[in-house]
C-alpha cells in the first residue's frame, strides 16, 4: 500500500540506533572518501553558508539494500530511492552552520538522516522535538511535511559533522517523472517556489518553532564576534 501526503505529515520520527554493520560503514566512507579525493567540481562542491562540504557517491550495493529495507520497513513497502548526498559540516568551511526551521523543496518526501562520524554533540528538531545522534544512528522523517532545523552554532576547524542523507519517495511522485538513460531519476519539482514557501513556511506553526529556534541559546558560547548570528 503506498503512502500519502498525510501519512508524511503524521510519520511517526524515530532513531534507528546502530543502523549499518561494521562492514558497510567501511564501504560507506571509503566511497565518499574517493569522491572527495577526486574532488570532481561537479559532484563535490562548498556551500558556505551552511559552513559544509557536500558531495555526490557511488553507494556501495550492500549500503544501499540497508537503507531501501529501512524506508520499505518504516515508510512504505513501495518507497523508491530519489536522491542521497553526503555533507561534512566544519569549521573548516566557514563556521556558521545556518540550518534554520524549514521543510525541503527537493525530493525528500521520505528521509533518511545518517550521522556517519562526528565528533561532537549536535541536535535535530523535527515539529519541535528534539533529537540527538551518535554515529551510525539514523534519523526518520519527512523533510517536505515536517519542518525541521538545528541549533545554531558556530564550529571551530577541529570540529565536524558527517552526514549522509537519503531521500525516497512513492512511484507517482514528480521525481520520477524524468529519468537519465541509466534510469537515476532526474525530476524537478512543479511547483513555483512561491507556491511552497506559502504552504509549508508561511503559517503560525513555522513561526513557533523560529521563536524556538532564535531563542535557543545553548550554544551562544561558540558564537564568535564577527559572526552574523544575532541574539
């Protein structure tokens, strides 16, 4: 049975502790750490702002059955895979991690939040609760119905957070509407921009949970002077 709208409204948000075998966290970051070595611009690239490094993977067979079993298990059994990407958050970078409260545009219908290597503690909220991985947890949810963020914070060059993301979403959706000849979907979402932006951001609800994420000051310590945070 395929999933709706409001079933990605109502997704029950979990942790996944300890998600992939010791086997496949090896083969997971071997494949991106080739990709960052190559450091091909059109598949690694800096987005700044975010203060991260982003970069595009071949994902090992044995990863990819792992996640696909866990979107079947805890989405719906006919979830297709319609993006993944991996993302290091540093200091390195720039230092100002901007991750405010939002719901996605792309095709992250059905996400999947993998925390690969971190070394340090960083909270997600999702609809205002608040969640907190270790490395090799996953975090379950809906990044086009649920809105999400971190707290704000600014990293030092010591500090990161290693992430890989994969999105799924049902047959039907708009990212499978167009596909490359090797059959990876290729789909652009239909809707204007402004269109979204009034029915996910523009509501009482989005503006609770900014007052949330403004007035969180647990990491007020790392914020450096010249940062563009305001308090």
């Amino acid at each position: 049975m395929t999933s709706t709208e409001k079933d990605m409204e109502n997704l029950n948000v979990r942790i996944l502790k300890n998600f992939l075998s010791d086997e496949d966290v090896k083969l997971l970051k071997a494949a991106i750490g080739k990709e960052r070595e190559e450091n091909d611009p059109r598949r690694v690239r800096l987005e700044s702002l975010q203060s991260r490094q982003v970069s595009d993977f071949e994902v090992p067979e044995s990863v990819t059955k792992a996640f696909l079993d866990g979107a079947h298990k805890y989405g719906s059994p006919t979830l297709k895979e319609a993006h993944h990407t991996f993302f290091e958050y540093s200091g390195r970078y720039n230092g100002e991690t901007h991750c405010a409260p939002h719901t996605d545009r792309s095709a992250s219908y059905f996400s999947m939040n993998y925390q690969l290597d971190a070394n340090i503690s960083w909270e997600l909220f999702v609809n205002g609760k608040e969640y907190l991985l270790e490395n090799n947890d996953l975090l379950v949810f809906s990044g086009t119905h649920q809105i999400h963020w971190r707290p704000r914070r600014d990293l030092t060059k010591d500090e990161h957070c290693a992430m890989v993301i994969f999105h799924f979403a049902e047959p039907d959706h708009w990212r499978f509407s167009k596909l490359a000849d090797n059959g990876a979907p290729l789909g652009e979402n239909p809707t204007p921009y402004e269109v979204l932006t009034h029915k996910w951001q523009d509501n009482d609800i989005m503006a609770e949970y900014w007052d949330q994420y403004l007035n969180d000051r647990r990491y007020e310590h790392t914020l450096r002077p010249e940062s563009k945070w305001i308090i």
